[in-house]
C-alpha cells in the first residue's frame, strides 16, 4: 500500500511511504539567507523532525541526495552532516552540484528511510 503524506502545494507529496519506506521530497532551508553551514543545519534539523514525526528518526534514513549550488561549499556541508549524524549511522549518499536551486537556495536534500518496526 502506498501512503502519501502532506501534500505540498498541489505539487507533490513531503513523504510517500511504500513497504516500510519513506520517501522525502526536496527540503530546502526555510532561512535562505544564511550560509551553507546555516542552512545545511536547518534541513538537516527539518529532516530529522520530519522523521520523528513518522515514528523514525536520522539512524533509519538509508540514502540521501544532496544537490548544492557551489561545491566548494562540500566542507561546510560535511561539518553539518557530521554534528547530524552518528558515524555508525551514515546513510549513503550523493552530492551532486547544480547551477540553480532558486533565490538564496545553497542545498536541496532528498532522503530514503526505514520505517523501524515494532518489536
């Protein structure tokens, strides 16, 4: 059974579950004004709220694509990502470098995660 989750403007879905996985559209930073480091950290605190909110949390997500616009801004992301994330619970992931993301916009994620099952 497919589960679709807080439409976003008429224009997709924030989360789509299938089978126990959770699929998260695009989130962006909600201040664009900030650096990489400012936003990475807002998304990657959006994501993680996000998922507690669908019973998960950071150590369920399974893959993570990264878009950003400048990737000589890789560093400051990486700082983010490992105050977010437990060395033994990286997910995989891509970043991938892209000419536009809209006004202000440094990064754009996606995620895949595991809904944990009841014991």
């Amino acid at each position: 059974m497919i589960k679709r989750i807080s439409p976003y403007a008429g224009l997709l879905h924030e989360v789509v579950e299938h089978g126990g996985v959770l699929y998260i559209g695009g989130i962006v930073a909600e201040d664009t004004s900030v650096d990489m480091s400012g936003q990475a950290n807002d998304v990657l605190g959006q994501l993680s709220q996000l998922l507690k909110t669908l019973g998960a949390d950071l150590t369920s997500v399974l893959q993570v694509t990264i878009f950003v616009t400048n990737l000589s801004e890789k560093t400051a992301f990486n700082a983010a990502w490992k105050a977010h994330f437990a060395e033994a619970h990286l997910p995989a992931r891509a970043i991938v470098g892209v000419a536009d993301l809209g006004p202000g916009v440094k990064l754009e994620m996606t995620a895949i995660a595991a809904r944990p099952t009841s014991a």
